[in-house]
C-alpha cells in the first residue's frame, strides 16, 4: 500500500489513553497503531501522521517532526536534495522504530534542535520492540 506523503508530529504525552480520547474526538478517527506507551493516528484531513509517546512528566512538549514518504526511493530523493542544500544528516537503513520497520534518515543541525526525520515504513514491527530506543526518546 503507498502512502502519500504527510508531515508526523511526535508528541510527548503523560497519559496515553487520554490523550488517544482527545484526538480520536479531534480528529474523528481512530488511531492506526497502540502499543505499549505508542499509539499512532493516519489522519486523512488534513494530511498527518499523529503520533502519540508516553512520556511522563514531559507530556504537551514535541518529540520530533517528520515527514512519512511513500518508498525508499523517495526517503533517497529527499536525502539527496537535503545533502545537496548542505544540511547535515544520519541515515538509518532497516531500522525499527516506534514499532515499524523503517528506512529513513535524520536532519541534524536545525536552528532550534528540534529533530527532523524522513522516513518510510517497510513493516509491522512486533509489540516486543521497544519504543523507549534512541529512534524516539
């Protein structure tokens, strides 16, 4: 299944079943993806990538900003374009992340230290990877 590309919103949260309520009602959808401390929304209006991480004691503050891209090929354009404007960047190759097989790649250097990533999803991960790994924490 391609997936048009959508700007991601990772948030920390301090309780994840309330905020999955909140944005089931915000949004009127259902979340795609929960596991333990993650839950993820494909919000088809507007086009997002609402991802949820529990995270107490720091909920309402950003974990990282993303773009999900359709395939590889389009996570290697990107990069070549962003390398090519002189941007810093880390790829990860067959990584698992927030409980999905990924390629991607991270833009380092950003004026205010938010993160940036570029990524597609290759698969379903199983629920025993961890979300807790340097991908989101």
């Amino acid at each position: 299944m391609s997936v048009p590309s959508r700007l991601q919103l990772a948030l920390n949260v301090d309780d994840l079943e309330t905020s999955i309520a909140f944005y089931r009602r915000l949004f009127d959808t259902e979340p795609a993806k929960v596991r333990p401390g993650y839950a993820n929304f494909a919000v088809a209006e507007p086009p997002l990538k609402l991802v949820l991480i529990e995270n107490p004691g720091h909920g309402g503050s950003l974990n990282h900003l993303g773009v999900e891209v359709a395939d590889t090929d389009t996570v290697d354009a990107v990069h070549a374009r962003v390398t090519g404007a002189g941007l810093a960047s880390t790829e990860e190759r067959d990584t698992t992340c927030c409980y999905a097989q990924q390629d991607k790649f991270w833009v380092e250097g950003t004026p205010d230290g938010e993160r940036w990533e570029v990524y597609t999803v290759l698969a379903d991960a199983p629920v025993e990877a961890s979300v807790t790994s340097a991908c989101c924490a």
